[in-house]
C-alpha cells in the first residue's frame, strides 16, 4: 500500500515537471518541442487518474490529449 502511494507521488509530481516544461517550452515558443512535453505529461496525469481511479481527472486528459492532437495535425 505505501509503495503504491510512492509510486503515484513520483508519477504525479515528474507529470508535473514535464507539463511545467512544456508550458516553459511554450513561452519561449519551441514548437514543436513543447507538444511533445505536453503529450508526455498528458498520458503520466492520466495514469495517475487511472491509478486513483478518478474519472474526471482521466476524462479531463483524453480531451487535452483530442484537443492537442487535433491542432498539432492541423498546424
């Protein structure tokens, strides 16, 4: 049990690193590179909405995932 809450903080939080990246990626405007660091923290934020079994953190991330994937093809 206390693994597993060790393992969905380590998730959680280098998620978090990875989207602040990709945000910071963004105001320095590196396209295409901080699409990449959103899709990586997109599918660790729902693994971990996986994990805690928490639909809506899950449902929130499959829609960035559509949205950012959408305006990547059509950029």
């Amino acid at each position: 049990m206390l693994n597993d809450i060790k393992l969905v903080d380590g998730v959680k939080w280098f998620a978090t690193f990875i989207q602040l990246i990709g945000y910071g990626m963004t105001g320095l405007n590196l396209i295409p590179y901080n699409v990449y660091f959103f899709f990586i923290g997109i599918f660790l934020w729902f693994a971990v909405g996986f994990m805690w079994k928490d639909k809506a953190i899950m449902v929130v991330h499959v829609g960035a995932f559509i949205s950012l994937l959408i305006g990547y093809l059509n950029a």
